[in-house]
C-alpha cells in the first residue's frame, strides 16, 4: 500500500481527461463567493474507476433519497435521469471523483476535440423540503481548446433511472402523464423537477405541451480561451410545488455547494480523524465514513441504517450491526446509539429480531450492536437502556437451546434449521447463526457490567461459555478440518466466517480458523472472496477473514485492503457483487453500506484494537505506518484516545497515547524485529510484541529489520 504507487496511479488517470487551461480557471471560478473556508472548494481527488462503470452516490444523511451521479454524465433521483451530451461531437467522460477532504461534491469532465466541460453536482438539504429530502445542483463549466468555437450541449430529461439504476421505493410513477415546460421550470404531474438555465431552448414542441418519455433541451456555449462559461441546473430529490420551485429561483450554485461543504466538513470533524503516510488508507477510511452517512434516513425521530443508497434502502439486521459498530469506532456514537435503537423496532413478542423470513442470525446480531452503542465509548446509561430488550432476547436464545436439547435433536444446544433465501442459500442449521448468538449472550454479559449488574454478567457469559462449548463439540463431530457453512455440511461460506471476528467463538490460533482461511482464499481473487461462482467477486464479506488475520498475519490483513481499496469506484465505494472478468456490478449499484463499515472497522483495529481485555496498539500496521501515524478523537471500551507513531531516530519506535486504565499490548511490524523497551513502563515479551503498565502515555523501543528485510 505504498504512497508512491497511489500517487502513480493518480497521476495516470488525471492524465486521461485533465483539460490543460481547465484547472487553472476552475479554482479561479471556484474561490469566489464562498463564505468561510468550511465551504471553500477542495480539488477533485482523481483516482482510477476499477470498475466497468463509474457511479457515485451524492446526498446528505436523513435524506430518504439520494442523488446517482452516472454512469457517463447524468444525474438520477431514480424517477428521472439527466443526461448530457455534446452536440455533432464525440467525447470521453471521466469517472466520477469527489473532492480530496471526501466531501461528496461530485465532479466529472466530458472531453472532445475541441471543448472541455467540467460538472460539478452537489447536494445540500432545504428548510422547504424538510429533513428527509435534498436538493442538487449541478454546474457545468465550459472551457475552450484551440480556439473559439461554439459548443451546442444537449439536456435530455428522462423517466425513471439512469442504466443502470433502480426506481425509488416511494416512486408516484410519472411515465405517460403530463409534462410541462415552464421556463426555467420541467414539470412532471404538476410537480416542478427540474429547474433548467435561462438559455434553455427545447427543441421539442411549444411551452406547455404535452411531450413523451424524454425531452431535449439546447444550450448554445460560446467559451473563449481564458473565458469559460458556465450553466446551472437544479434537482430536487422529489417535485416541489410552484410556491417551493419559486423559492429556490434565488438560489445560486455557489450557495448549494458551500452549504453542502460545509454540512460534510462538520460531520467529518466530529468523527475519528486518521493520518498515515499511505494516503489512499487515509482518503479510504474518510470515505467509509462518507456512505456510512449517507445510508442514513430518519424515521420517528431516529436514524435508520440501510444498505445501500440505491437499491437497498431498507433495514437488514446483518447490515445495520456492522453500521452501528463502524460508526461507535469511528466517533459517530450518536448517530450509532440511535441506530442501535431502530434495530429494538424488529424485535418480536417472543424476544427474537428478525428482519427477514429465515434469518436467525439477528438476534445475535442486534444484541452485538446494542452492546458496541453503549460500549464505544463507555456509557452506563445506554447500558441501561438496551438491558430490557437484551435480555428478551437473550432469554429467546436460551430456550431455542433447551428446545433442541429436549426434543432430541442431531445437533444439541444449536439453534434450529432456518432457510435464510440469501447469504448460505441452504435450508439447514447455519454455523453463523450459533456464532451470531454466542456472541449475543457475551455482549448481554458486557451490557450488564456496565449497566452495574454483575450478577446478571456472570449468568450470561455462564451461558455463553456453555453455547461455545456446544459449538466446539458441534465442529469435532462434523469431520471437517475447517468450519462448514451449516452443521449439516452444505451451504456457501458466509456465517462461519465470523467465528474468529467478530464473534470471537473459536481463539486466534484455532486450526479450524487456518483451515478456512486457507479453503476460502485458495479460490479467492486477490484476497478478495467469491461468493458461488469463482467469478463473483464480493466486496466485504473476506474482511472478517482479514480481521482475524491481522494479529498473527498482519500482512494478509493489509494484503486485503489494498486489493479492496484496488477493486473500488473512483470515490472508494465498493459493489456487493462484481464479476472478476467484466468488472461489472450489473444492477447491484455501489456503495455498498457494509462494505464501507469494513473498511472503517478493519482500518481502525490495525491501529487500536479493543476486542478483548487489553489495548492492542499497532496490531497491523505496515513499518511505513511508524514513519508517522495519528488516529486521535479514537473511541474506545475505555475511553476516547488519541494514538500516534513514529521514529524519532533510526532504529527507534515510539508509541504516544492517551492514557488508559488497562495494558496496552504494542505491535511491531512484522518485517521489525523488537529487541529493548527504552521505557521503565513498558516491557519486552517477544521480537513482536511489548506490554505498556496501565495509565502509560509514551514509550519507545529499539527495533531492528529481521534478517532478509531491508
């Protein structure tokens, strides 16, 4: 994951659509009017497109909708697609990129012989469209090459979504009724869409006539050199009303930009910041953090966690769990406590949660997240709160284990056949859904420690301890030298990949764990797993495989991420599915929420890990990383804390941190060898590791390349 490689490959792909007079005037159009430096512009971060199409996702979290910006040069609600062309001329169309800081500001170019045009859309909400809907504006700037020419662009405004792309789950269903043009104003129904430049001209027939499924409209451009030119349009997540499209008529882009910068820049400053020396990890963990946001709706007063800003806007268990612990370690506990929430809504009368037909694994999953809400950071009060709905669901554990036990089931203590139509896509007792509920009966035993019922603590890690036990006896029955997706031994890998992280039912240094780890990347691409045909590529579910790596394999945990971040849009999303050999995505349109909660949690534990009873510090980090690495607003089981590395001297690695009440574990890289603690507080163990005494703030070490390193 070197810098150098990343900065090559950035060049490269500038190279492609970078128009030689375009930046120049662009930062020059861009730095005007902008308030405060919280809304001034930052240049676009041009990465490579690694898959087929480039697609981005540009919203602002609550919105129930967001804003597909491509592929090619369009914008889609998902009701309807703005496209845009140049007339009598062939051009190229960049990826899509968003700027350096991660502010979902989208830019793009189209490129022909003789003109340039760059597209920048960005979306800010509206005290008159309320919390849960959007507005877009989208500038488009052209640049002259080679002279003076007239450039005639053409808008066409269609029904439904861009191709690929995915109607909206609120969509009215506008195809085949009126539509009106009421300059500046499309209207659809009644409703105004979209708001066009005054120099609009349609070509089709006059104002106010009715039209089919699309309409063109032309604008002639004269840029000279030196001289761009620019348009405006505007699109609102939904129709307005004429009262409302009035309202935005004093609205300049500048104005929807800046609010939209500044919008993102406060919600990235609440969150962990994170600095390597690799910068594409840097931009990677922001943009996790990005689309975390962004698949956030509110509903009744809480936020809700969806898949997907596209096609998966709903709640599933298994997707919001891994939100809620990405968001708790990356400083975002409110918007994760009021997820956690949200899950208490698919709770059952019989204590399970369930969010579809089949799928067991949730109430596991739901009490994990319930418990890393009111652990990270600590909070007795939130504890408290999730107690009840924790131990009904606990309690739906423990009888489905008794049912099994005293019907005389094959598999005793295991919880019963499920078809979950998804994931395994076996009709079976699945292995994940014990692992997901052994996990659920540790985190009611953390949720009550820190609720301040030790009682209730010791009971359910009793229980847990007893369900491990169960499992284990479970997997020495079944013959196979690693752990099979259900116990009846058919189904695709997915739940049992959990039992080494998250769930944590099988040690580290378990063999099964090598087993798996060896069979799922043996047919893997690049670290990255197959799911079903070895031509699939899926984009998040290896990360558990990589997490549990990182300890004793650090460099295939960082092996993982950078194929990952590798396999990834120009704005680093990543597809749920993608086909090796095309890199296509299909209609399974990135970002993909779970993907990004992957990134941000595996990013954050090769740094600071605080799955168990002590501290780990720097369990994956590459020897570049110690050349100056800073993680601060981090939280923590114990705690906020800031974290940095580097070398002062040659030959020496220090480690300064927040203090915490427990030992804090210092990992050296693996290509390091650890030869002395140059601190009283902190004592060598092995040629990997050192142990800080509690309430440690610094130390340093003497370290040497192992022999064949440079």
């Amino acid at each position: 994951m070197a810098t150098r490689g990343f900065a090559l490959r950035i060049r490269a792909a500038r190279s492609l659509f970078a128009a030689p007079p375009a930046a120049a005037c662009l930062l020059g159009l861009l730095a005007p009017g902008c308030a405060s430096r919280e809304a001034a512009p930052a240049p676009p971060l041009v990465l490579p497109e690694h898959y087929a199409r480039s697609i981005a996702a540009v919203g602002v979290p609550g919105a129930r909708r967001a804003f597909q910006v491509g592929p090619g040069s369009r914008a889609s609600t998902g009701e309807l697609t703005v496209a845009w062309s140049v007339e009598g001329d062939s051009t190229r169309v960049s990826p899509v990129f968003f700027e350096a800081d991660a502010v979902p500001v989208a830019h793009w170019w189209m490129a022909g012989a003789s003109e340039s045009l760059h597209f920048e859309a960005a979306a800010a909400p509206r005290p008159e469209l309320g919390d849960t809907s959007a507005l877009l504006s989208v500038r488009v700037t052209a640049f002259a090459r080679g002279g003076s020419r007239p450039i005639a662009l053409v808008t066409r405004v269609l029904d439904g979504p861009a191709s690929p792309g995915f109607v909206p789950w609120d969509a009215v269903g506008v195809v085949h009724e009126p539509r009106e043009w009421r300059q500046p104003w499309l209207l659809w129904n009644g409703r105004h869409v979209v708001r066009l430049p005054p120099q609009a001209a349609w070509t089709g027939e006059r104002a106010g006539a009715r039209a089919g499924t699309a309409m063109d409209f032309r604008h002639v451009l004269r840029p000279e050199p030196g001289r761009p030119t620019t348009l405006v349009f505007e699109i609102p997540a939904y129709g307005v009303s004429p009262s409302t499209a009035r309202r935005f008529e004093s609205l300049d882009h500048e104005r929807i930009a800046g609010d939209a910068r500044r919008l993102w820049r406060r919600w990235l400053a609440r969150a962990a910041s994170l600095h390597t020396p690799d910068t594409l990890v840097n931009a990677a963990f922001r943009a996790g953090l990005v689309t975390l946001l962004v698949c956030q709706e509110r509903s009744h007063g809480e936020w809700v966690p969806i898949g997907n800003p596209f096609q998966y806007r709903d709640v599933w268990l298994r997707d919001a769990a891994r939100a809620v612990r990405a968001l708790c370690v990356a400083g975002l506990a409110g918007v994760a406590r009021s997820d956690a929430v949200t899950l208490l809504r698919f709770q059952l009368p019989s204590g399970a949660l369930m969010s579809q037909r089949g799928q067991l694994d949730g109430t596991g999953q739901a009490l994990w997240a319930m418990a890393q809400a009111a652990s990270i950071p600590p909070s007795r009060a939130w504890a408290r709160r999730f107690m009840p709905a924790a131990t009904r669901a606990s309690e739906w554990i423990v009888r489905e284990r008794g049912l099994g036990r005293r019907h005389g089931a094959p598999w005793p203590g295991l919880l019963p056949y499920a078809d979950p139509r998804d994931n395994e896509l076996v009709r079976a007792q699945l292995v994940g859904n014990d692992a997901w509920s052994c996990a659920g009966l540790s985190a009611l035993a953390a949720l009550a420690r820190l609720a301040g019922d030790p009682s209730r603590a010791a009971g359910a890690e009793a229980e847990a301890a007893r369900y491990r036990a169960d499992v284990a006896a479970a997997l020495a029955r079944t013959g196979s030298s690693d752990i099979p997706a259900s116990w009846q031994g058919h189904g695709r890998d997915w739940g049992n990949i959990t039992l080494g992280y998250p769930t944590f039912v099988l040690g580290a240094a378990d063999p099964r764990l090598q087993g798996l780890a060896r069979r799922v990347w043996s047919g893997s691409h690049a670290r990255l797993l197959c799911w079903g045909d070895p031509d699939s590529v899926h984009g998040y579910i290896g990360g558990d495989v990589a997490q549990w790596a990182a300890r004793g394999a650090p460099a295939l945990a960082r092996e993982y991420l950078d194929s990952l971040l590798a396999a990834s849009t120009s704005t680093l999303g990543q597809a749920e599915l993608s086909s090796r050999k095309s890199r296509d995505f299909g209609d399974n349109l990135p970002p993909h929420a779970t993907a990004a909660a992957q990134v941000v949690d595996l990013v954050r534990n090769l740094i600071v890990d605080d799955a168990r009873d002590t501290l780990e510090i720097a369990t994956g980090a590459d020897a570049s990383w110690w050349r100056g690495t800073r993680l601060s607003r981090a939280p923590t089981r114990w705690g906020v804390i800031d974290v940095s590395l580097d070398e002062p001297s040659p030959g020496v690695a220090r480690v300064r941190m927040t203090p915490v009440a427990v030992p804090a574990r210092v990992w050296m890289p693996d290509r390091w060898i650890l030869l002395t603690s140059l601190a009283a507080n902190a004592r060598v163990v092995t040629g990997r590791y050192a142990v800080l005494a509690p309430h440690a703030r610094e130390a340093s070490f003497r370290v040497a390349p192992r022999a064949g390193e440079p």
